[in-house]
C-alpha cells in the first residue's frame, strides 16, 4: 500500500500521490492510506525526477504531499495538503 509497485484497489485507479516516505506531511497521508487498505501508488518526487518534474509543471512549486486524482471524464485534479488530501479519502473511501 502507498509503494511505487501496488496494483491498484477497485476505486483507486485514478489515484497517485507525489511526495515521499520521510516527509512528516506525507507520512501522514501514507498512513490515512494505510488504515483505509487502499492501494494508491506513490510517487517518490525524491527519488525520480520524472515524478518531481510532473509535480513542479501541475503545480509550480515541488511541496509535498500532493494527490493526483485522474478523473474518467479526462480531467486532472491535484489536491495539495495533507489534511485536505486524508479528509478527501476518508470521504470517499471511509
């Protein structure tokens, strides 16, 4: 769960989160996932710069933890904040 390599929960399909595992706010978040059994895979802004460069060009900035919700109708929503980010999965998830 919250790893780079998790199959993805019915639910969950549109969902990753940018940030990574040392981060207080994104651990925070990891946790929140944790407890609800979801599987949104993380994506380390840390570790790939890949991750890092999608998250500075959505966002104009590198903060973390950020939640990218990819939506069926082809829209992309990025959801800034930790509290916003638990209270959104807790919402829809809980």
């Amino acid at each position: 769960m919250g790893t780079e390599d998790s199959g993805q929960s019915q639910g969950t399909a549109g969902l990753s989160l940018y940030g990574y595992p040392s981060c207080p706010f994104c651990a925070r978040v990891l946790g929140a996932i944790s407890q609800l059994e979801l599987e949104i895979p993380l994506r380390n802004t840390m570790q790939d710069s890949e991750h890092r460069g999608s998250l500075m060009e959505a966002m104009g900035r590198g903060t973390v933890p950020v939640l990218r919700i990819d939506h069926e109708d082809g829209r992309v929503e990025w959801l800034p904040e930790s509290v916003d980010i638990v209270r959104y999965l807790a919402e829809k998830f809980g």
